[in-house]
C-alpha cells in the first residue's frame, strides 16, 4: 500500500470515528437535557411541560437507532407518563397514563432487568393503580410493588432516587390493612431515606403521620414542625408546598 493510500486510510477511519463519537455525545447530551427539564417540569408540577416532554421523548425515541441512550430515554419516558397522571384529575385518564408507564418500563425489563430507575417507576406506577382494580389484583399490585422496589433500591445509584424508592417503601408499609402492614419496617425505611434526602419535607410529613398512628404525638408534632420549617428541597418545590399546607392542617387538627 502506497503512503498516499494510508493516509487515505487513515483520514476516513478518522472521519468515521469523529461522526461516531459526534453522534454519540449529541446523544447523550440530547438525553441529558431532557432529563434536566423533566426534572424541573416535576419540580414545578408543570402539567404542560411534561405533556411536551412526552411528545419529544417519543419522537426522539422514533427518530433514532438503538444507542446507549435508547433505553434511558424509554426510562424517562415512562416516567413522565407516571408523573403526567399524577397531575391529572381524572380517575379514568390517571390510570391510563399509570398503566402506559408500567408497560414501558416492563418493556424495559426485556433488556435490563436491572435498570434502578425503571424498578423505581414500577414501583411507583403499580402502587397508583392499586387504587383503580379490585382485591385480588391489589394483591398482585402490592406484590409487584415490594419486588419493584427492592430490585431499585438494589440498583439504584443516584442519592435522591435512592432515598425517594426509601421513602416509598416506609409509605407501602405504613398505609396497607392489616396483615400487610409493618410499622417497624416503615420506621426503618424512613431512617434509611433520611441519609439520601435530608432535605425533603415530604419524607418528614410521611414520618409524622407515623409516629401519629403509633400515639407518639410529641414526635408526630415534632417533625410536622420541622416540615413548615425546612425549606424546599430544589426537585420538589411545589410538593413542598403542598407538604407544608397538609402539616400546617395536622397540626391544627392534632392540636
């Protein structure tokens, strides 16, 4: 081979790997960026904003080959659809959005079981529908809840997911009937949260009302104060709000 013909060689390998790595940069910036505005649309409970991100995510997941981003971007996806739901109002249309988000991320599971964030969205999609089906599927909801959610907190490597799929997991154990309650492990799942989001009035809202259905009132009061107190954790702002309005109405009740 001729100098000329390697340096031929050596251009269009170059040219090829340039536009490979262009690609995959654009990808991942182009993810990035959506994640960072669905995380301010939820801070903000943006119903629009989420209903945009949905359209875009959908069509950027149609738009593209498999990459490494693909299966981010249908993490994302569903959880928008979960998040999308919770600020609608009606019971029909929630649980459509509930369900879309489950079936995504179960599609997911096809090619990563093990995904933390779709675990967490599972989780989080079957533990809303329960309030849409009958006993028996409750049952099944419940059961898929407590493998959902174990198999994220398992994966999960971001603190504020981490301490969230917590928390969760401290609610499922405080609120289900007898025999499927467990007011030991809710306690235990609140401490563990508490090292991941310090700062989240809503873990100390749930915590509360804990210590108010086991009769310690004085620990109950406590952390509703600390809830009207703290300020608002920058990924959930309009919840904090709404966390701060409910405590403020407990204690007057409580009082």
């Amino acid at each position: 081979m001729t100098v000329s013909k390697k340096n031929l060689m050596i251009l269009l390998l170059f040219l090829v790997l340039t536009q490979f790595f262009g690609e995959t940069k654009k990808n991942l910036v182009n993810y990035q960026i959506l994640n960072e505005r669905f995380l301010i649309a939820r801070s903000q409970k943006h119903l629009v904003s989420v209903r945009s991100l949905i359209d875009e995510i959908e069509e950027s997941i149609r738009s593209r080959s498999e990459n490494d981003q693909l299966l981010n971007l249908r993490v994302l996806l569903a959880e928008c659809y979960f998040e999308y739901g919770q600020l609608l109002l009606d019971g029909k249309e929630k649980e459509r959005f509930f369900n879309t988000a489950l079936h995504i991320v179960e599609d997911v599971f096809k090619d990563d079981l093990g995904n933390g964030r779709a675990n967490y969205v599972a989780a989080l999609a079957s533990a809303a529908l329960i309030d849409f089906v009958g006993v028996f599927q409750k049952l099944t909801l419940m059961n898929n809840f407590d493998v959902y959610i174990e198999r994220a907190l398992k994966n999960l490597q971001d603190d504020t997911y981490r301490g969230m799929a917590y928390m969760a997991r401290g609610i499922r154990y405080m609120n289900p009937p007898w025999p499927f309650n467990d007011y030991k492990k809710a306690e235990e799942s609140f401490r563990e949260a508490e090292k991941y989001i310090p700062n989240y009035s809503g873990l100390y809202l749930y915590w509360a009302q804990l210590y108010l259905k086991l009769g310690n009132r004085k620990k109950g009061e406590e952390l509703l104060r600390k809830v009207i107190e703290m300020g608002a954790h920058p990924l959930f702002e309009k919840q904090h709000e709404e966390n701060v309005k409910t405590a403020k109405q407990i204690l007057g009740v409580s009082k």
